[in-house]
C-alpha cells in the first residue's frame, strides 16, 4: 500500500484508491494474450504462403505437384470436391494460395485455396485425410448517395458520375414498370441511396439499392425497399408495388432492336412477314431471365428459333425465348423456375443475322405485345407491416428530397465567372 502526500499532509488512501491501485498492479502482472494470425479461417503462424493465378490448362496436379502433395491425395481431393467444386473448371488467371510447411527446398502443402470471385473460396485440406470446403469471406457494406441528370444515356452518364454497371442495373430493375427505359430523354434525373460492397478495404461491386428517386418527363417516380417476409422488393411512397407479376424485359439493360409488329422485312429470308415479338440486342452470353414463375414446357432446338426455351404461367399465359447460344444446365420441360432465374444465355441460333433474343408473349393462346399487355402488380404493403414501411419511407424521402443533382457544364462555368 502507498502513502498519498495532499497539500501539506500525508494520508493513507481510501479503499477506493487502494482497489484501483491493486487492479492497475493486477493488470501490469497479467501475461500477454496470444493472438494467433488467421489466413481464411486458417491459423497461419507456423506456416508459408504462396500466391499464384491459374494458368491455361492448369491442372490441379501441376499446381500442388512442386509442393510436394503425393498423387493419391490430389486423386482425392478432386474426387472428393466434385459435389462442392469440380476441379476441372479452374478459370484461367482466378487467384489461388497454397499453404506450406518447410522452407524453399522441402515444401509441404497442407491447404490449397482457390478463389472463383472476390467473396467465395474453396479450401482444400490435405493433413491426415483429404477433405474440402466452402468458405465466403465478409462483405462491408458502405452506405452511398448518386445523383445525375440524363445528357447522353443512362448508362454513360451514371459511370460518368462514379456508378457501375449493376448499379445501372439495378436502378432499372427497381423502376422497370414505370419508366420507359429505352425512351428516356435528355433532362430526365435520378437520385439513388445504396449500398457499395467492400471485401476488406477492396470495392467489389455495389450492392442492395435502399431507396431512389427518377424523373421521367417532369413525372417524378419513387422506390423504397422493403422486405414484409417474402423476399426484397420495391414499393412506392404510399405502399404500393412498383413491380408486376412479370419482369417487362427478360435480361439487364440493353437495347431493342426490333418491336412487335405485323409487318416486318425478316433480314435473313428477305421477304416482309409478321413479327410477333420483341428483339433485343445483347452480347453473345447475356444471362435471359424468366419472366416470372412457371413450368418449362419446351426446352431445345428448332430450326427457326435456334436454341428456345418456352414457359407456362398460371394456365393463361406463356412466354418464349428464342436465338440462345445455349439453354442453361437443368432447364428441360417440367422443371419449375422462379422469376429472374437464369434460363439460357443470348446468341444467335436459328434464323438470325447477330446476337440478340426475341421475346414472345402469349394470353390466352394469342400472342400480344409483351411491351404493351397490362398485368396486376404484385402485392403492396401488408397491413401488419404498414406503420413499419411509413416511417422507413419517411425517411427515406426525405433524404431522397434532400439530395442535390450535381452542376451541369455550363452552371459551372457561369458560377465560376460570377466569383
């Protein structure tokens, strides 16, 4: 115990004082604390690490063989990984890791990790028995604002303003019954609040849209996502859905090269015939989504329609999809597929000059003008979620409201001169 010295006096502590000095002693005298240094959930402090890229036609044996990895365990690992990742679909310069024991003349791999994307990785561990994983590393979310007025094209101007191309995306997904999207004019302005995702301190892509405004024509539309127990989705201001039952085109943003007609001169068989669907021109690759919920009927090739694959909906309504460069894995007649699941990849089979997809629309046995038929919207806000979603889009307005659309060209030149 020690002595206090106040003023002109000495005096002993007081218990007070005496705790806080014996916890302070206490603290000094405690042992450091081991902190063990992890590498994708794997403790790596007694262990090397190798960084490489997958090489064309790189095999899993070529890559472990310098390492020292005995055949019979990668024989192994590629058996026993086939359910989780097969390894015969390595994608030339993806990033992988090998972990290892000893020095540059005896290594000793005891986990090979390969990363597909910049969230999902695959471990394989090779001490004592082979066995192999998935991992996903965690995403931080940071909160952003965007806003912009239309000079060119939605597309140019939003990554002009620092956006991306699923921001893009996503911002027409949200208001795709709303606004024509392949009519919107110069003038026309946005404001969106997101998410942009980081792994580490590594931007991978922006991510969940909260809430967005956009001004089509002088008519001003606003989205709020909310999640009343059956998934995300978007609703108005006052509560109602900005989504129907069908999505309005079945792939991401891209440009449409030919309407719904009943006179149209066919490119390839040179003569003028009907056109009873909607072309839209996209990569070769472009994922093609289902329309909505359904039950594959067809699934194959033709003649005319190249690789198709056609969909049944609630009994009165179909829809088809024509010119794919392939039908995706599992898509065959009887298969139930959701809205937005990717159904095939856009292309140019059949009777077609370039890559593009031509949508079909039947209701009712009659085809229709997708672009053009009504449909009911999805459900709005449930009344045990009202109050909930009011003050979420409260605020939300507000905040979309306070958002300043950025200077044009010219505002800036004038501000300038006027200082």
């Amino acid at each position: 115990m020690s002595v206090l010295f106040v003023g002109s006096y000495w005096m002993l502590p007081t218990q007070d004082q005496i705790q806080i000095e014996e916890t302070f002693v206490e603290d000094t005298l405690q042992a450091p604390v081991y902190v063990p240094n992890f590498y994708y959930g794997i403790v790596v402090d007694s262990l090397q690490v190798f960084e490489g890229e997958i090489q064309r036609n790189g095999t899993l044996a070529d890559i472990l063989a310098p390492f020292n990895v005995p055949y019979e365990k990668i024989n192994l690992a590629a058996k026993n990984s086939k359910a989780i990742f097969d390894v015969r679909k390595f994608v030339v310069r993806k990033p992988y890791s090998i972990l290892y024991q000893g020095d540059s003349l005896n290594k000793s791999a005891t986990h090979f990790i390969y990363r597909p994307n910049a969230i999902d990785y695959v471990v394989f561990d090779f001490r004592d028995s082979v066995s192999v994983y998935k991992g996903v590393r965690e995403i931080r979310l940071v909160e952003r604002e965007l806003a912009g007025e239309i000079q060119t094209s939605l597309y140019v101007d939003m990554l002009n303003q620092g956006g991306d191309v699923d921001l893009v995306n996503n911002l027409v997904d949200v208001f795709g019954w709303q606004v024509d999207f392949f009519g919107i004019q110069k003038g026309d302005n946005y404001k969106i609040i997101y998410d942009e995702q980081y792994v580490d301190d590594e931007y991978i892509g922006s991510g969940k849209i909260k809430a967005a405004y956009f001004n089509h024509i002088n008519q001003p539309y606003y989205g709020v996502h909310f999640d009343q127990g059956d998934g995300q989705d978007y609703f108005s201001k006052d509560g109602n859905s900005l989504r129907r039952e069908f999505l309005k085109a079945p792939l991401t943003f891209t440009r449409i090269s030919s309407r719904y007609t009943g006179r149209r001169y066919h490119p390839v068989q040179k003569r003028f015939k009907a056109h009873l669907g909607t072309d839209y021109a996209a990569p070769r690759g472009t994922p093609i989504f289902a329309a909505s919920d359904g039950v594959i009927t067809e699934a194959r090739y033709k003649s005319n329609n190249g690789n198709y694959v056609k969909i049944n909906h609630n009994g009165n309504i179909a829809t088809q999809y024509l010119h794919m460069s392939k039908i995706a894995t599992g898509m065959k007649p009887g298969v139930k597929v959701k809205r937005g699941q990717t159904i095939g990849y856009v292309g140019s089979t059949g009777l077609a000059t370039g890559p593009h997809l031509c949508y079909r629309f039947w209701k009712n046995g009659v085809q229709v003008d997708a672009l053009k038929v009504e449909l009911p919207p999805s459900e709005p806000i449930m009344a045990e979620y009202r109050s909930a979603f009011d003050s979420l889009s409260s605020l939300y307005i507000s905040r979309l409201n306070q958002i300043n659309l950025p200077l044009k060209q010219q505002e800036v030149l004038t501000a300038v001169a006027t200082q």
